[in-house]
C-alpha cells in the first residue's frame, strides 16, 4: 500500500468518527477543503461513496461503515505500537487522553497529575468532562474513569479512588415547608431535583440500600438538570431535595446550609475506577499514570471480577 493511502484512510476514520469535516479537519490539523480533497480522492480511487454529505452533516455510507469497522482496530494497534516506541526515549513522553465527569477529575485525576506532570515535561494529558459512558475505541481515547459498577466487562479496570456515599439533602428552608423524609419511599411527596443522564436521555433513579434491601426510587420535581453543579445550587436555593456525593456537600452541612435526611439508606460503595480496553499495549507513560493514579488499598481487576 503507498504511504498516501494509509493516510487518507486514516482521515476518513476521523471524518467518519467526529461526522464533522470542521472537527476533524482541526484535529488533524489540516484545512477543511485539503481534507474533502482527499476524500473525494479516496472514493475515487475504490470507486465507493464512502460518506453521505448534507449542508448540516456527513455520516458513513453503509460501505463506509463496513470499512470503518475494519480501520478501527488497526488504526489503534498502529497508534498502540507507535506510542509503545517512547521505550526506547530516556524519559517517557506521550499524550494520554482520558473521559471523566467532573467530580472524579477534581478530587481524584487533578491532585494526582499535580504530582505527577512535574517530574516528566513529555507527558501530556487531555481531561475530557462527560458524564456519558464514552466509546474509547471510536472516540480514540486511552482510557475513562467511572464508578466501578459502570465499566464495561471486557475493559480492564484499575481502583483509584476511596469508598464514596450518597447524600440526600435539602435546604433548612425547604425542610421548613415540608417534612423530612423517613424512609426513600417518602421521596413521591417531595419537590425532587433530577439528573439527566446523557447516554440514555433518562433520568437518574435514585438509589438506596439498608440491611442488604437496594431500592431505586424514581422522583420527580420541576427542576432537572444534566450537570451536579446545578443541582447542587438549585438545592441550596430551597429548591428541592437532591441526591449527590457525601463530599460534594460536606461543607454545606458543616455549615448548615443544607441539612441531610436518610443517612441510614446511603451506605458507602466502591468508588472511581480507571478503565481501559484489555487488547491495550501499555505505554511507559500510560503506566506512570495508572501507578499515580492507583488506589493503595486496591488490586488492578478485570471489570466485574473481585478487587
């Protein structure tokens, strides 16, 4: 195969996976007409339409899905084995891209990359925010972190995070006006703050256990919102009842500002996990990461096995 092939081949992946020649066009760094010229090239040449082009957008043709299904996974293996030279460099280097939500790049990635980043300039990291469960393959990441009850079973999966809890809680004024709960069932007669979930378009359906018995509660009220900061200001505001992270608002219930019911039904749960694909050739810079980021108390598992 020439070089030239590769490479357009290569840029009809990316065009096909971001469906967007203005997005693709920057990530590989070239000019918006340069890259529908190689295009139309590659089509050209394997006498297919490869991409189905309206003024608002581009998707694969059903021949470009077949051939995207086969680049994927070479196009990764070439990037894996790539990165994997920076062995024979004296000091790691690389760039690592990672799909997080906010919470777990605040009070686990961050802290860890401050102390990490310092001692090795080459290593450069991308933090994507989402709270949706993210492809890595197609959307050409290294690796995620979700809670460990999110990751796929086919992903390796390291711990790098503490035990964390739910909180259910509210504002001194709301609970003025309306009874604290007793127990999660209560929930039906409260103004409830939801979350929507990106990947399903649903809402969240709050969680509770107590003495091994797991309830799922769904609520209802007249806010929601895709993001916990929200949430979080909504039921400062006397909003309504929300359900968070015990250290999203520990500070408020130091101080008052909000008041926590239902404590008995939020037992603690495994907390943040790094995962990855499984075929993944580990990078010296990869490895650096997932050691700083690794939880002390835990073991690298496969997701769904035993810590």
């Amino acid at each position: 195969m020439q070089r030239e092939h590769l490479s357009d081949l290569a840029a009809f992946a990316v065009v096909a996976e971001q469906r967007s020649f203005t997005r693709a066009a920057a990530l590989l760094g070239i000019t918006q007409s340069s890259l529908s010229h190689t295009l139309r090239r590659l089509e050209a040449r394997l006498g297919l339409r490869l991409l189905a082009r309206t003024t608002r957008s581009v998707a694969p043709t059903e021949a470009g899905e077949r051939l995207l299904r086969t680049l994927r996974p070479a196009l990764a293996d070439i990037e894996a084995e790539i990165s994997a030279l920076s062995e024979l460099r004296e000091k790691p280097a690389g760039s690592i891209r990672i799909t997080t939500g906010d919470h777990a790049a605040e009070t686990v990635l961050l802290p860890a990359l401050a102390r990490l980043l310092p001692q090795y300039p080459d290593i450069k990291v991308e933090i994507t925010a989402d709270y949706g469960l993210t492809d890595l393959v197609a959307e050409r990441f290294d690796a995620g972190v979700r809670l460990g009850e999110q990751v796929a079973k086919d992903m390796v999966a390291v711990r790098i995070g503490p035990d964390l809890r739910m909180a259910t809680v509210a504002a001194p004024a709301y609970f003025a006006k309306a009874r604290p709960p007793q127990k999660p069932q209560d929930l039906a007669a409260h103004r409830c703050i939801n979350l929507r979930l990106p990947t399903s378009g649903g809402l969240y359906a709050w969680e509770f256990e107590r003495a091994g018995r797991e309830i799922k509660v769904r609520v209802d009220g007249q806010l929601a919102f895709n993001t916990l900061g929200l949430i979080l200001q909504a039921a400062r505001a006397g909003l309504g009842v929300a359900h968070v992270l015990e250290d999203q608002v520990r500070d408020d219930l130091a101080a008052g500002r909000l008041i926590r019911v239902l404590v008995d039904w939020c037992p603690p749960f495994a907390g943040y996990h790094l995962y990855y694909p499984s075929r993944r050739q580990l990078t010296p810079a990869f490895t650096l990461l997932v050691e700083a980021l690794r939880h002390r108390v835990g073991r690298p598992r496969r997701a769904g096995g035993a810590e």
